[in-house]
C-alpha cells in the first residue's frame, strides 16, 4: 500500500476536526480508484492479495453460475457431449463424402477430433463467458465492492468443467479402438496452463471493451469462428500452403498441439512432423505476459469502466 495510506475506491480517515461539533476528529475521504499511483510493484501484490481474499466469492459465483446453466435443462449435463459429438459427426460425413480432407491425423480421427474440441473449448467457452460477466453483473458492481476480477475468473473457472467431461468420452473412444492411452496424459493440465492464462488475459481485456460497446461481442464471435477454422482443431496440419503459414506464427496451434499430443501420442511432438517445442515455449511466454499485462489493464481500468455499465 502507498504511504499515503489511500487505498483506491475506500474510505481514507484523515486528522482534522468534526465540523459539527468544533472537536478533533477525523474526517473520512473517499478518492477514486486510481490504482497507477500505488505502483506496479504494489499493485500486483494488492491484486494477487485480494484474489486470495475473495477465492470463496470466486467459487461461490462459478458453482451458482454452473448449476444455473443446467438447471432447467432438460439434457443438463449432457450438452457437454452432445456439442462435441455434432462436430465431430459433421466433419465425419464431410472427410467420407470428399467435401473436406482432414489429413492424417496419427490416429482415429473421432479421438483426434474429440480431444482437439475439448482443450479449443476450454479457450472459446471462457472468452465467451467471460466477455459479458462485467455487462451481467453490472447491478452487483455498482453498488458493492469488491475485486472485479472474481466475475471474470469465475467465468473462465466455468468454462474449464465441460472439457474435463468430455475427456471421459474421449476415454471411451480409446477403449472403443483399442488403444491405451499413454502415460503422458497425466501431464495434459499442467501442458494447459498457458492456454487458460492466455484466455484469462484475453478475457480480461474483452470484458473492459464490451463494457464499453455491446457490440463488441457480435465481433469476438465471428473472430472465434475464423479463429478455428484457420487453426487445425477439426484436421491436421497440412505440410504447406496459408494454412501451415498461418499455424506457424499461431500461438494458438501450439497451445493446443503440445496438450493434444500429451493426450494422444505419448510426448509432445507427433509422429512424422515438426517438433512444436520451441513454438510452445515462445508462445507460453506470450500467453503469460499477456496474462499480466490485461491483468494490470483490466484493474487500472477501474472507476472508468465501472460508470459505463
């Protein structure tokens, strides 16, 4: 905290006199967040503190929001594999009639697929979520305080539960081919993290933009879209042409990839192309510093993107 002793959007006591009364006292002071002064060094501390103070609220808001998602579902939890079945069944049909070439994918394309969907699910669920958590909270924050940042982790938090689902049929489609899934898939979350900070940062900043213009969302969703499709989730990496141009300097196809193969062939590589190693790293990287840097956005961001909801 600074040595002013002004914590930003409280109440600051300062000596002086009751007015009233003509007695010492204090006089108490609010100020607006302003949360540059304090300094990076003592902001970061202030928000990893105040996100260790409010885990329970974190929790609390992710459990109501999950259970409010199925609650008057007829299917309920179900959904979470009935999604990723159409998919992966529409791009069946499509690779057996010749209207798409998935490529070779190293082993039963429904398995590539279905683990593909689950980790690209994690990344587009969260953004969408958390895209409108400000926007849905907006009565909530503006008349209560608290760390903001809970209804963004909290919705990210939300989209995590449905590939952890599905990684149960994918489980099943292994025992249904005949293959024993390797050792390796027990290092699949930790080959995750950047990929969830990487949506984090992203979600941090979008949240502030679509406080600002509702439209912002229509766009995100289309950018999704081509996201996916330029990224290879529903088929493998073609050797050469835009598309392996585009992946390569793609961060996100190696976030995805390096799990992926966890997942399926044993290591991070895949059998008979380019080791994704050094990608991963630079670009786990990325997704860290644009994890703290929407972070620090997201909280300096404060009073102004408090008056536009």
């Amino acid at each position: 905290m600074p040595d002013s002793g002004i914590v930003p959007g409280r109440g600051v006591e300062l000596p002086g006199r009751s007015h009233r009364f003509g007695t010492p006292g204090h006089i108490t002071t609010y100020v607006p967040e302003q949360a540059i002064r304090q300094g990076y060094g003592n902001l970061v501390k202030e928000m990893v503190r105040d996100l260790f103070r409010t885990r329970w609220l974190t929790m609390l808001l992710l459990k109501r929001n999950f259970v409010a998602n199925y609650k008057q579902s007829v299917l309920g939890i179900f959904w979470a594999f009935i999604a990723p079945l159409g998919s992966v069944g529409m791009f069946v049909i499509l690779n057996a009639g010749g209207v798409v070439d998935v490529g070779d994918t190293g082993v039963p394309y429904p398995l590539w697929a279905l683990a593909s969907i689950a980790l690209w699910q994690m990344f587009s669920g969260g953004v969408t979520l958390g895209l409108n958590s400000l926007v849905a909270a907006g009565g909530m924050v503006r008349k209560v305080y608290f760390p903001r940042e809970v209804l963004v982790f909290s919705a990210v938090g939300q989209a995590v539960i449905p590939p952890l689902i599905q990684t149960v049929l994918v489980l099943l489609v292994f025992a249904y081919v005949q293959i024993m899934p390797p050792a390796t898939i027990f290092l699949v979350p930790l080959a995750m993290i950047p990929l969830f900070l990487m949506t984090l940062g992203l979600t941090f900043i979008l949240s502030v933009f679509n406080s600002m213009a509702r439209d912002v969302g229509g766009v995100i969703s289309v950018v999704m879209m081509v996201l996916m499709f330029v990224t290879p989730i529903l088929y493998a990496k073609p050797p050469e042409g835009i598309v392996s141009m585009i992946s390569y300097y793609n961060p996100f196809y190696y976030l995805v990839t390096v799990p992926r193969n966890l997942f399926l062939f044993g290591g991070i590589g895949q059998p008979g192309n380019p080791d994704p190693t050094w990608g991963y790293i630079y670009s786990a990287l990325l997704a860290v510093a644009v994890f703290l840097v929407c972070w620090l956005a997201f909280r300096m961001a404060g009073t102004r993107m408090v008056e536009r909801l």
